[in-house]
C-alpha cells in the first residue's frame, strides 16, 4: 500500500499504471503554509485531509483506520473518502479559480473576496470551471463558487502556491 499525498491530478494514475502490483490510496489537503523568511513557516489554513483508494477494488480495508489513528496522534484530521478521485477534482477546481487571482491581484488567498471586481471574477471563472469538473465525474451537485468562498475565507492569509512560485520567478503548474 502506498499512500501519495499530493494535490492535483495526473501523477496518481501514471504511479498506478507504472506500479501496477500497488494498491494506491491518494490524499489531499487543504492545509497551506509558506516561507516569511528562511526557516520562518507560517502555517497559513487548517482543514481536513482526506483519503481514498484511487481504485477502491484494491483497497485493504484496515489501511483507513490504521491512517485516521495516525493523524489523531498528532492532532490533526484525516477523513476517509470512498471517492477520492471527485474530491481532488474539486480541490483542482478550487484552485484553478483562487491560484490565478491571488497572482493577478497580487494578494493571499483571502482578500480575492475583497470587492465586487474581484467576486465578478470569482463567478466567471466558476461558470467555465464547473462544468468541466461536472463532466469528468459526474455526481452530486456542487456549488463551485460556494466552495471557493469557503476555501478563500478558511485560508484567507495563505498565499496559493502559484502566487508563491511566481513571487520566486519559479514555473507554475498555469499548463
């Protein structure tokens, strides 16, 4: 069993592929922190961190339990999720909308809510996202815009990992 812990989507099905003999159990979070200075981490939003198997006919039943005893032990909290694959979806979607915005306003996560410009965009970048993340699993209704409200209010001081890496004039995952 491994267990991958990385957001966004593309590098867990080239794992499962290449290691087929694997079972394969992805987890994301919505837990944030950057760099104020060298050896300075501000531990920026706090939240829930999930699991799933990314195929769930794989699974070993007693992994879950094992890892939600894990993270209680160190005081954070982990849910199982018996489907992974549409919540790191939604995770992408949350973040194609706040990523870009905290970069174009040059701000943290929080303060894209920050005047009716701002939520004007919000809502366009929802309406052309959503669909799309509709269509690769389709499912339950989910309210983009209300997601991203909620993501931008619980992380409102971290700065989105893209703002990060074009303030390093590093590449960004923008492709």
């Amino acid at each position: 069993v491994v267990v991958l812990f990385r957001n966004g989507l593309g590098a867990q099905h080239q794992i499962s592929e290449a290691f087929p003999a694997i079972s394969l159990i992805c987890a994301t979070t919505p837990d944030g922190a950057y760099l104020r200075a060298p050896f300075e981490v501000i531990h920026a939003g706090a939240g829930e961190t999930h699991f799933g198997w990314l195929d769930p006919s794989n699974g070993n039943y007693d992994v879950p339990v094992t890892l939600s005893h894990c993270f209680d032990r160190l005081g954070l909290i982990a849910r199982w999720d018996n489907n992974i694959y549409r919540r790191m979806l939604r995770k992408l979607a949350v973040n194609a909308v706040i990523n870009p915005l905290t970069v174009i306003h040059h701000c943290s996560n929080g303060e894209i809510l920050e005047g009716a410009d701002r939520i004007t965009h919000i809502h366009q970048l929802c309406e052309e996202i959503a669909p799309i993340i509709a269509a690769l699993n389709p499912g339950a209704p989910y309210n983009l815009f209300d997601q991203v409200v909620s993501v931008a209010r619980s992380t409102n001081r971290n700065y989105s990992s893209m703002y990060q890496d074009v303030a390093a004039c590093q590449t960004t995952e923008i492709d």
